[in-house]
C-alpha cells in the first residue's frame, strides 16, 4: 500500500488520472489518480474537505478539471455535458439526496429513466421496489414527505433507473439513524453482488464503507495519501486512528 498511484484489481472501467480542479483560485484537487475494476466497490475516505465531493461531481461532468483525465471505458469524459455522461452509463446520487420533493415516488423514479427509450421501466421500478420494499408503501406519496431514510433510498432508486454500469454514491449515510445506515449500506451491497454494478462510495462511515467495499482510497487536503484493499486500509493503524475512532 502506498500514497499515490492507481491499483485495480480487475479490469479498469473507470480511470481518473492526475486530476487537478479549481473552485476559482483554491486548489481543490491536487493530482488525484484511482482506478476502478469493472464489478467493484471502491471507497473513497477522507475528512471534510479532502476533495471527495470535487472528485465524483468531475467524474459526473458537474465540475470541469483544469488538468487531468478521466476514462470510462477507454474514452475520454473530459468536456462531456452531464446529461451526456447519464447517457454513457454513470449515475450519480449527490449528497443531500437532490430529490423531486413535489412529485411522488413513482414519478421520481420515472424521471430516473429520461435518458432511455427502451420499454422496461415499468419493470426497472418493480426491481427498485423489490430492493427498497418501503417505497413500495408510499409509491404515491409526495417525496418531500419521506423521512430522511426514505429519500436517501429514493435518490438511489432513482440512479438505478438509469441502469448504470457504474453508479456514484456521495455521502450515502449522512443523517441517517445507525439502523437505517446499516440497511442502506446492506441494500448498496446486494446492488453490486446481485446486479454487478460498479460503485464508486464516497463515505465518511469509514467502518461501514471498507466493511462492503473491495478497495479504497484515503484523499487528504485534495490528494490521494493512500490507497489498497479494503481489508489492509481497515487494519492500517493510520486509517484506525483517523477514520476508525482508535
């Protein structure tokens, strides 16, 4: 395990390589490079403001790097709309959840799939039903009448809609109550065990993300300082202290 540099241990179907973004003259990312193996979890930790946030709203098209590239599937994402990227295969659940709060929970899910053209929607929600049995109860009600649990597994229903390959989670458990942290986190699991999705977790919960993930990153003030397999990064006694309460 070092602090810098990729490692995947399958076949790369994301790769972000030197990546320096700006928010006007702070320099938010420093040179981060990771890659992410077709099929895994790969957790991204680190402290607030450690460039975690910046890293997957770039990979999404939501911020553009001044220097740096990002692949997916071989191709470049660098200067692709946003709308763009949803339509090559990468879903993004941002932080505070960013739900339709007037509209109800069928119709958020519906609007999860704008971007296809394909008759399985109805069957994609019943999929989205099946992994959150809760929204299923309130598929007619309002969405910003959900309690927070609710709309967190709104907001990664809606993602899944898209039928990604590979879907972004930002700060899944923020707010969350330990018994509802432990269910999403289960759910997150079961979605790339069962569905093959690859999953790019961006986590304070450093004990629940290494817990599911494969591999995992730590970012510091905008750069990677280090990076391995989730179960080496869980027992490095840096990782303990910092982000394990030890």
């Amino acid at each position: 395990m070092t602090g810098a540099g990729p490692s995947a241990s399958r076949a790369a179907i994301l790769a972000v390589e030197d990546l320096h973004v700006y928010y006007g003259e702070i320099h938010a990312l420093k040179g981060v490079s990771f890659e992410v193996g077709r099929g895994e979890i790969v957790a991204l930790l680190g402290p607030n403001g450690a460039g975690k946030t910046t890293t997957v709203k770039t990979i999404s098209g939501l911020l553009a790097p001044r220097r740096g590239t990002v692949r997916f599937d071989g191709e470049s994402l660098v200067g692709k709309p946003a709308h763009e990227i949803v339509y090559r295969g990468i879903a993004h659940v941002p932080e505070g959840r960013k739900i339709f709060n007037r509209l109800s929970v069928t119709e958020n899910l519906e609007m999860g799939a704008y971007s296809r053209g394909d008759g399985g929607i109805r069957r994609d929600v019943d999929r989205v039903f099946e992994l959150f049995p809760r929204l299923k109860e309130r598929r007619a009600q309002v969405a910003g009448t959900l309690s927070g649990g609710e709309q967190q597994m709104l907001a990664i229903g809606r993602a899944l809609m898209a039928t990604p390959r590979l879907l972004l989670l930002d700060e899944p458990s923020m707010g969350l109550a330990p018994v509802l942290v432990e269910q999403i986190f289960t759910t997150i699991a079961d979605i790339n065990n069962r569905q093959g999705t690859t999953i790019v977790l961006v986590e304070q919960n450093a004990a629940m993300a290494l817990a599911i993930a494969h591999r995992g990153y730590v970012l510091e003030t905008g750069a990677v300082a280090l990076h391995g397999r989730a179960a080496e990064l869980a027992e490095n006694p840096e990782v303990r202290r910092a982000y394990l309460g030890e």
